[in-house]
C-alpha cells in the first residue's frame, strides 16, 4: 500500500461529515484530493498554496489541528486544518463547512446551537481578554487572507501600527490597573475609527496596536491615524481621581502592488520600521 492510498484511508472518516474535504502533500505542495459531500452548487474557496500553506506549517510544526474563518463571495466557511505523518509523507487534510446563514460569526445570533460552542470557542481563541480586541493569532491569520483578497481584487491593504508613548511611565505612576484602564478606552478609540464592516483593530502585544484597512490607499491611511492621534493628544484619562495625559506613535504601511504578494513577516517589518522612525524622531505622529 502506497502512502497516498494510506492518507486516503485515513481522510475517508471524514467523508460525509464535512462539505468539502482536501488532501495535500506539504513536500511536493500539490492537491491530492478534493472531495464533496455532495454535487457542489456553492463556490468553495479555491486551494491557495502560496497564501495556505503559512497555515499548513503551523499545524505540522505544532503538531495540533488548526481552526480558522474563510469570508469569500458573500459565504463564510469553517476550515480546520489537521497535520498528518505517514511512512515520512507530509500531507494536511483540510477539512470545509459552509456555515453560512447557520450563524454570525462575529455577533448573534446563532441558528444552529451545535455550531455555537465551535464558534464561541474560535472568538475566545483570536480575542485579546483585556482589551477584547483580536489578538496576535488573529493576526497571523485573518492578515494574509485580506491581503490575498485585496489583491484578487487590485484594491490596496494599508496596515496601521500604533504604539502609547512612555506608557511604561503610566503604569510606575499610577499602577497597572490604570494601565490597563488606558488600554482598554486607547482600544475602543481604535476601534471607533475604522469601518466595522471592513476593518479590524488587534491588540498586538503590550501598549503596541494593529489596524488592517481594506481597500485603503496610503493617504486615507495616515488620515485615520492622524484622526486617532490628535483625539489621544487632547484628551485626559480619569481614573481614580488621577488624570492622566499621553500620546500614541502611528506608523503606516500600505501594499499596492501585488505581483509579488509580501509576507505577513515582511508586512510586519515594515510598519515596524516606520514606527520605529516615528519614535526616534520625538513620538507623537505618524509616518
């Protein structure tokens, strides 16, 4: 028996469980199989390597299933993907259900309760518990789907980070209860300035932000952080009797041309530079 026909062996229980279940080799980074549970009328999302196979490895280095939320052409789909090792061949089984009109992913209602533990646990995993933005794994995932997305469609992906200057000093002065109190009210001003229905705000780690603008060009970019800053600079933060001032560093990077789509690490660098230059040249504005 080949070891083709031993994964196969293996992918048949899930047959009929899921709408859609794939098979492929990470080595030679080729489909092995794509079955249906029935006669498919839905467009499921085409395999990607270039842009899936960033998941596909960090289900085989983890050794663990990964979960995640495709959004494409008006349907969402839960994928899981599960890492598999035999006789020395490396293939992930990607497993797909369209969920779609079943349950909001991000707000109620839910439809259908069998899915609403799966799902629940999904927003618990990619929020951030302090701030209840999207966290550092949200990150990694949702990015480079929008920026395959943006680029299917020639619009540009702008990617905004935003850093609290000398937010060390807050929490020496007036404790780590009021650092956390400033984060979360920095969060929400985030959060009220980017499109609810086509961007995002995450936390990505400490006092440092991440805004992801779809169809957004440099220009408008920096106008959202501009917004941001000047609303951060003006305004006081009470918290228990103390009142508390600061300002916040944007840097901002946009891709707009997509021959050569960049890597989340290379997104990443970028705007890390610009906010590095930000900061060095006195804080409190954007580049």
């Amino acid at each position: 028996m080949t070891d083709y026909e031993s994964i196969l062996k293996v992918a048949d229980r899930y047959d009929g469980l899921f709408d859609c279940v794939r098979v492929v080799d990470m080595d030679d980074r080729k489909l092995i199989r794509e079955k249906y549970k029935e006669p498919a009328e839905i467009q499921f999302p085409a395999l990607d390597m270039h842009h899936e196979q960033t998941i596909f490895r960090r289900a085989m280095a983890s050794n663990a299933a990964l979960h995640y939320v495709k959004h494409e052409g008006g349907r969402v789909f839960m994928c899981i993907v599960i890492p598999l090792i035999l006789q020395e061949t490396k293939v992930v089984i990607e497993l797909l259900s369209d969920i779609t009109g079943r349950l909001y992913v991000d707000s109620a209602p839910y439809v259908d309760d069998r899915l609403k533990s799966i799902v629940m646990m999904r927003r618990l995993a990619v929020t951030d518990e302090l701030t209840c933005l999207y966290n550092r794994r949200y990150i990694n995932e949702r990015l480079p789907m929008d920026l395959l997305t943006c680029a299917r469609h020639k619009r540009p992906l702008s990617v905004i980070f935003a850093d609290l200057d000398s937010f060390k000093t807050v929490n020496d002065r007036f404790g780590h209860v009021a650092g956390d109190y400033v984060l979360c009210e920095f969060a929400q001003e985030l959060s009220r300035n980017i499109r609810q229905d086509k961007d995002w705000a995450s936390r990505y780690g400490g006092d440092e932000f991440l805004l992801c603008l779809n169809g957004v060009g440099n220009a408008e970019a920096i106008e959202v952080a501009e917004r941001i800053r000047k609303a951060v600079m003006v305004r006081t933060f009470s918290f228990s009797g103390h009142e508390i001032r600061l300002t916040c560093s944007f840097g901002v990077h946009t891709v707009r041309e997509f021959e050569k789509l960049p890597s989340l690490e290379e997104i990443l660098d970028a705007i890390d530079v610009k906010l590095y230059q930000a900061k060095s040249l006195g804080r409190n504005m954007t580049i």
